[in-house]
C-alpha cells in the first residue's frame, strides 16, 4: 500500500494546476482545510467568500472520492496530530508568503520531522518564489520595472498547468470534521446581511474562477491596454483578484491562457498580474509591510486620526462622486476597481490625512480579494511610503480623476443613483452646480447627498505642509 498523505488547502482551493495535489497522485490522501484565528484571519468579507469557496471544493473533492476535512483551531497543533492519527509521514502544501504562514508552517515542518514526517510545501500561488528572484548583486528588489523585467525572463518557460485528477483514493482512519456552516464564515443576525448583493457579482469556487477567466479573455484581453482604467467598462478588467487570493485559479493558468488567447493588451495584463507577484515579494522580504512604512521617515508622519472623516469614507459620504461611488461598490459588491481604489486611498491619505494603515484595514474587513501583501504593498504605494511609490506629493484630484477615467459619470451613477439625473458637466461636481441644476435633478446637497467634507485645495496644501514636515526632519 503507498504512504498516506496529508493534503493541506490554505490559500489553493482548487483541483486544477494544484502542485501539492500532483505530488501526491496515486497515493491515499486525507484533504484538510483548517480555519485559523491569527492576526491576520480573513476579514468579514473574505469570510463570506471562503464560505462560498469551501463548498465548492468539498463538492469537488467529494465527487473524485476523497472528502475535504474541515477543522478550526491551530494547525500547529491539529495538523501534526492528524498526520499521526491516519499514518501519513507526508503533508503537501501550496507556499504561502505571509509572515505568520511561514513561522506557522516552520512550527508545523518541526513538530512532523519529530515524528519522522515532513512538511513539503509547494510553488502554487504564484509564479515565481519570492526568495528566488533577485537583483544582480543578489539582493531583493525594491522597483517595480526591473523587477518585472527580471521575472518576465524568467517566466520565458514556465512549464504549463497540470491537469486536475479525475478520481483521488480516501486515506481511511479521518476524524469526524466540521460542517462548513459551523466556521460561522458567513454574516449573521443581528448584523445586517452586508453581502445580500454579492452572489450577483460573483461565483466563488475553482469553477467560478474558470468561468470569469473564460469570458474576460473572450471580452476584455484585446481593449484592456486601453479600457483597464475606466471603472464603468464592462470587462474592463478580469475580476479574478478574489480568485487568485485564495487560489480558485493559480496565476500559471492566467497566464498560460492570457498567452494562448494574445492580442493587443497582452502585455499590459500580464505586467499587472506581476504587480502581484512584486507584492508578495516585498511582503517576503519586508514581514513588517502590513503595519510599518517602509520608508522610516514616515513614522514621524504627522497623521491626523478623525473617526467622523474616516466615517464617511467608509460610508461613502464625502462629497465628492468618485470617491463616494468607490466606496459604496466597495461596500456593496466587496470590490472595488483598481483605479479607484487608487483614488479612494489617495482621498483618505492625503485629503483626510489619516493614517494608511486605517484605510487598509477597513479594505482588509470588506473587499472579498482582501490579500495581505497586495493589500499593504498598495496602500504604502499611495500613500508614498512604500516601494517603488508614488510621490507623496503627488496628489490625485477626485474631481478631475472622476472627469477623465468617468467622462460620462456612469460609474458614479450606477453607484450613487442620487446623483443620476445631474448633466454630465456636474455630475463629479456636484457641490459647483447652480442652485437651477441641482433642483432639475432632485438633489439637495446635505440632504440627498453629502455637501463636500473638506475642501480640497486646502486638503492639498495641509496634506503638502505634513509632507514638508517628515522631509524636513528626515
Ligand atoms: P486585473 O486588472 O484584471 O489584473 C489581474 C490580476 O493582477 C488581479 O486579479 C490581481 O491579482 C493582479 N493585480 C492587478 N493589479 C494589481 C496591483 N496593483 N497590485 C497587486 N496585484 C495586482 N489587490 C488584491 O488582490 N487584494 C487587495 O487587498 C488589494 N488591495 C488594494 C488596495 C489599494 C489601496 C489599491 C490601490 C490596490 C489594491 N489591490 C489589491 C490591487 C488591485 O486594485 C486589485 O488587484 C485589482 O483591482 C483586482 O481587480 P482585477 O482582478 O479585475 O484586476
């Protein structure tokens, strides 16, 4: 009889193109998947998703014959005992880059080998190891260009996809498990049903991804060079971010599909799917990136904390369209476009001057893509601490931002429907419409929307003043 394994699903909820799975064909295998309680535990959106996710990987493992085994709790413990209590000296595993994911599984590695076994972890989430790619003098990298150009050469012949096993053989001697329902993933009473509107926007589960990548290759591959900034475009972008968190689909099958399928925003797709890997990359080298800046002068940045700005950020009501209609996408759907987010964040940080971190966790509780080094990597980028960032003082202008990626304002129509009937030339600036225009439309401002909560040439210049402040005593 060959050696039982152990299957351990984190971050790689999939069949398909799943190296940990492979490795262990042929071989009676026990899947797992155990929910943590760490620092960094999936926020309440991410929950709903991995809810959604869970079931349609037990489905699927259940219909190759080897039922998925839910656990909750601390796998530095649970784990080892499982592999002991059904004889598996093997457990398999996809790499994670998070900074407690690698001490848990160093912990998890010892307490096996102590019993003679292993912890094998595999290259799953992503393209590229983030400790093996390097600068010429051997180092990390710290920019984004290089950085890509050194991993598109490498990428050159990565190998393609593995098929997913048709049938998988049960190691006998598995525990009773959870139900799924039981890891209360899921929002309940008396909280409000928060994720009512989800299950229109999105299919969670390896199908689901499979399903997205299909049609953003049919509709959205060929224009997305020129139509990935423009939040109201149908397939502007791929949606596959919450996919490729927790693993639906590996980034190997997007970009062995994105090549097969080429055309004209090819290349730019695929130098985006790297800002992913650049990510992971600098949360592996920089385990403090959730929670510090990496640039250290901004630790004396002068932040302002005003939990009523930061309310109506998060609830959409500042005043200002784009930011508001981000916001409430955000809210309504768990995610929200990249260009916005980009503006958002930039409103918060700059306009707001509240600290990034807040912004970061109120993203880490709703967006359903919730990725702890995109996460972080993208809010130290806005707010110019991070690698690579943009200037601190170059500060995004909500109004104009809207004008140029919304020119016919039907993002922020769909998402703040008060401001429908506004004529184009307002609708991002609705606080400079005469009195006879607002009225045509219905809207009262500090009634039916929010008159704007800071004005933002003022915004720019306290945002500007803190600035000078950090520079001067760096
Ligand atoms: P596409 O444009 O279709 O890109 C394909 C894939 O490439 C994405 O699914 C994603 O995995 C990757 N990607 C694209 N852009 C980026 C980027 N700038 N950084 C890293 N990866 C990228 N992304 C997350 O996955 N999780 C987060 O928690 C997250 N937080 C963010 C916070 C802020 C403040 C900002 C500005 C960006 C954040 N991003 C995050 C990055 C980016 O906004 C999303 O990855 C993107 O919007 C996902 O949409 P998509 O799948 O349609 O992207």
């Amino acid at each position: 009889m060959p050696d039982v394994a152990l299957l351990w699903f984190r971050q790689d909820l999939r069949l398909a193109d799943n190296p940990a799975l492979s490795a262990i064909a042929g071989r009676p295998v026990l899947p797992v998947y155990v929910l943590e309680d760490g620092t960094h535990a999936p926020g309440g959106a991410a929950r709903w998703w991995l809810h959604h996710s869970l079931v349609a990987l037990s489905a699927d493992l259940a219909a190759r014959g080897a039922p998925l085994l839910i656990l909750h709790g601390d796998p530095r413990r649970l784990i080892p005992d499982l592999a002991a209590r059904i004889g598996a000296g093997e457990v398999h595993a996809g790499r994670q880059t998070e900074p407690e994911a690698r001490q848990r599984d160093a912990a998890v590695h010892a307490a096996l080998q102590e019993a003679g076994g292993r912890l094998v972890l595999h290259r799953s989430a992503l393209l590229h190891e983030p400790h093996l790619v390097r600068t010429a003098t051997g180092k990390p990298f710290s920019v984004f260009t290089p950085f890509a150009r050194a991993l598109f050469a490498a990428l050159e012949d990565l190998p393609p996809p593995l098929p997913a096993p048709d049938r998988l053989i049960a190691a006998p001697g598995a525990p009773a498990g959870l139900e799924i329902a039981a890891l209360r993933l899921l929002p309940r009473p008396p909280e409000p049903d928060w994720a009512v509107e989800f299950p229109t926007h999105w299919t969670p589960g390896e199908a689901g991804a499979a399903a997205r990548l299909t049609a953003f290759l049919a509709e959205g591959l060929n224009a997305y060079a020129e139509r990935r900034d423009r939040p109201a475009a149908p397939w502007g972008t791929s949606g596959l971010s919450p996919h490729l968190h927790l693993g639906e689909i590996s980034p190997r099958q997007v970009w062995h599909a994105a090549q097969a399928q080429g055309g004209r925003g090819l290349e730019v797709f695929l130098k985006e799917v790297l800002w992913r890997e650049f990510s992971h990359h600098l949360l592996w080298h920089h385990p403090t990136l959730p929670d510090q800046p990496l640039r250290p002068e901004f630790n004396a940045f002068p932040w302002t904390t005003d939990a009523a700005m930061l309310r109506a950020w998060q609830r959409g009501r500042t005043g200002y369209p784009i930011v508001d209609a981000g916001m409430r996408q955000l809210w309504r759907s768990g995610w929200m476009h990249n260009r916005v987010r980009m503006i958002v964040a930039s409103f918060l940080v700059k306009h707001l001057l509240q600290p990034w971190q807040s912004g970061e966790a109120w993203f880490w509780d709703t967006l359903v893509d919730a990725d702890l080094a995109n996460n972080a990597a993208s809010w130290q980028w806005v707010a110019g601490c991070g690698a690579d960032a943009a200037p601190f003082f170059r500060v995004f202008n909500p109004v104009l931002q809207g004008e140029k990626f919304d020119p016919d304002g039907a993002y922020v129509r769909r998402w703040c429907p008060e401001l429908a009937r506004l004529p184009d030339r307002f609708v991002h600036r609705p606080h400079e419409a005469p009195a006879a225009v607002l009225g045509g439309a219905g809207v009262t401002l500090g009634r039916d929307y929010p008159a704007p909560i800071v004005d933002l040439a003022a915004g720019r210049a306290r945002a500007l003043a803190a600035f000078a402040a950090i520079k001067g005593g760096a």
